[in-house]
C-alpha cells in the first residue's frame, strides 16, 4: 500500500511535468510529440520515454529538498535529453529507504546524518549510496530562555525538536545524544513550541535548517533569549560540517562581531550506486552530466540564492562520490575548485 501511494504520487509529479507546470520546460527530444499508428510504434516511443527517465525523491512539499528538486528537474529536462520526475516524499531521512527500495528511484535528497539510523539494517549502505552534489548545509539552532546558558542546564528539561519526519526531529535527538545531554524531548510543531517557549513552559526549541530562519529573525524577543553554540569536534565528523551563527544572520539576537559556533548537517543530491555499464548507471551518469553541466544556469535569478554556494568539487562527509560524477570532475578540472578531501 505504502508503495502504491507513492507511486500515486510520482504519477501526479509526472503528469503536473508534462503539462509544463510552474514553468518546468518539457524535454524536446525525449519526450517528443509523436502519434503511434501501431503497437510497434507505441512500444517505440515508451522505451525511448523510460530509457532516459529517472526518479529523484525530493521531500515534504514545504521543505526545501523538494524545491530543489523541482529545479534540478527544470534545468535537467531543459536539456531534451533526460526526463527527471520528481517525487513528494515523507522527507529527507525517509528518502534513504526509497532510494534503497522504492522502485523508480535512481537519485534523492538527503540529509548526511539519515544514513546512521540505516547502519544496523544496512550494513554496506555507504557502498550502496554515494553523493552527487552537496547543495546547502541545514545549520544547527539550539534557541534557549534567558535562565539558561549552557547545554548542560537543559539536562532533564523539555526540548522541542519539531514534529516527527522533519530535520530537527531526526537530526536533533541524535546531536543531543553524541553531545551526553539527556532532555525531556517534544515533537510538536515548532511555532506551538515558541509561544510555550515564551511562556515558560519549555526550556528550548532546536531547529535544524538553513539559516537565516523566519521566526528569530521577524519575531519579537526579550533580552536574555539567545542561541547555545555547538562546537564542531571529533564526535561530528562522520556527517556534519562546522558553521556559526552571527548578526548577519540574526541582527536582534546576536550582537555585532559575535560569533556563535554551531554544526550544520550537508543536505545531499544522492544516487543508489547502479553497477557501473548497467542501464540504470547510464541514466544516472547521464542525468549527472547533464546537471553539472548546467550549474550555472541554477545560479541564476530565478533560482533558489543558494545555489550560488554550491560546488560540485565539494566532499560530502559520510559518502563516496557516485563515480560519473568524479570523473565529470577529472574532466572538467576549471569547471570547480577541487575539493581539499577526495572521496
């Protein structure tokens, strides 16, 4: 059943594709007009369609992996050579299972971290997914009453992580049990959570996403609310990266020229690692050609402002690189800075 829906679901992303929705260009060539005049000709146009023709599971429709999907498959089928359908998924951990499984899925976006709750099922599963493309980090926000000052005083208070599915309810609860703190943990939606902040009734709320976030910057706080810094250490590296939080970001919390330090979770274009020479490698290392070489369209007005960061040369902790997308690298050396650390 669960999979049924979901490929209910791909139709629907399919079909909006088609008729050319929110101005996603259909493919020219692929999926080029033609009328069938018998069952060969039918069967003809259907290989030509599939042939070329991947699924890439993006994520919750308000998220942003699912807005980042959407434009990767503007930029991608823009190109007449590939047909990329992207998917509504229950989110980025979730989507680790549906590139391991659910069928029609060839790439997805995920969060690093989402491998470490598949270790146990999955034992090989860094041999079984690689990384594409890293495309934004998803910062850490540890957001505290004014009577708290240090991850220590949250032990045995109330902690909201958001609601179940999201980043901060999986990504969370995890950095909190690496960082030794044990909390009363919550998942209820995040502006519920702030107002329960504000009354006392809960002693703090974690978000993990891009930074600069609405609520703390368009929200009203007394003196004293403020951030807890992370420091990025040994027990971090697997998956995450270091980051900061500063005025720039948060100019009502933050005062000018400090510098909070936070960790910060890569959010990843990944793909299952098809046997090299299989049909399924092909259309992965195609579709791969076909995005890296159109990166700097999506950095472009239009397009989401943070694909202006986005390198394909950048290491993604945690994951080997999908091996078309090395060699894309080796041939394009003054396309992207080489990464400091090869895969």
């Amino acid at each position: 059943m669960r999979v049924f829906a979901r490929l209910v679901v791909l139709l629907v992303v399919s079909c909006g594709f088609a008729f050319n929705h929110a101005g996603i260009a259909r493919p020219k060539r692929v999926l080029a007009a033609a009328t069938p005049t018998t069952q060969k000709d039918e069967a003809e146009i259907r290989n030509r369609v599939n042939a070329w023709s991947i699924g890439l599971a993006g994520g919750l429709l308000e998220g942003a992996p699912i807005h980042f999907a959407t434009e990767i498959a503007r930029v991608v089928n823009d190109g007449g050579s590939m047909h990329v359908l992207p998917i509504v998924t229950r989110g980025p951990t979730e989507n680790v299972n549906d590139l391991l499984y659910l069928r029609g899925v060839d790439a997805a976006i995920i969060n690093s971290d989402s491998l470490e709750e598949y270790k146990a099922q999955v034992p090989q599963i860094a041999q079984r997914i690689s990384s594409v493309l890293s495309l934004f980090p998803s910062e850490l926000h540890i957001f505290v009453r004014p009577e708290i000052h240090s991850l220590g005083d949250l032990a045995g208070k109330k902690v909201n992580f958001n609601t179940q599915g999201t980043a901060a309810a999986y990504s969370g609860p995890l950095i909190f049990s690496r960082l030794g703190v044990d909390v009363d943990k919550m998942f209820i939606p995040h502006p519920v959570a702030l107002e329960q902040l504000r009354r006392g009734d809960i002693a703090a709320v974690v978000f993990v996403t891009s930074k600069p976030v609405d609520a703390f910057v368009k929200g009203k706080w007394d003196e004293g609310y403020k951030f807890l810094s992370v420091d990025f250490g040994p027990k971090f590296q697997d998956y995450y990266i270091a980051s900061s939080l500063d005025a720039s970001d948060y100019p009502n919390l933050i005062p000018k020229g400090q510098r909070i330090a936070t960790i910060a979770v890569p959010t990843v274009l990944a793909a299952f690692n098809w046997r090299r020479g299989s049909p399924r490698y092909q259309r992965v290392a195609r579709f791969v050609d076909e995005l890296f070489t159109r990166i700097d369209k999506l950095q472009t007005p239009g397009f989401d402002p943070k694909w202006k960061d986005v390198n394909p040369a950048i290491h993604v902790p945690g994951l080997q690189r999908f091996q078309a997308a090395q060699e894309w690298l080796d041939r394009n050396a003054n396309a992207a800075v080489k990464a400091s650390a090869r895969p």
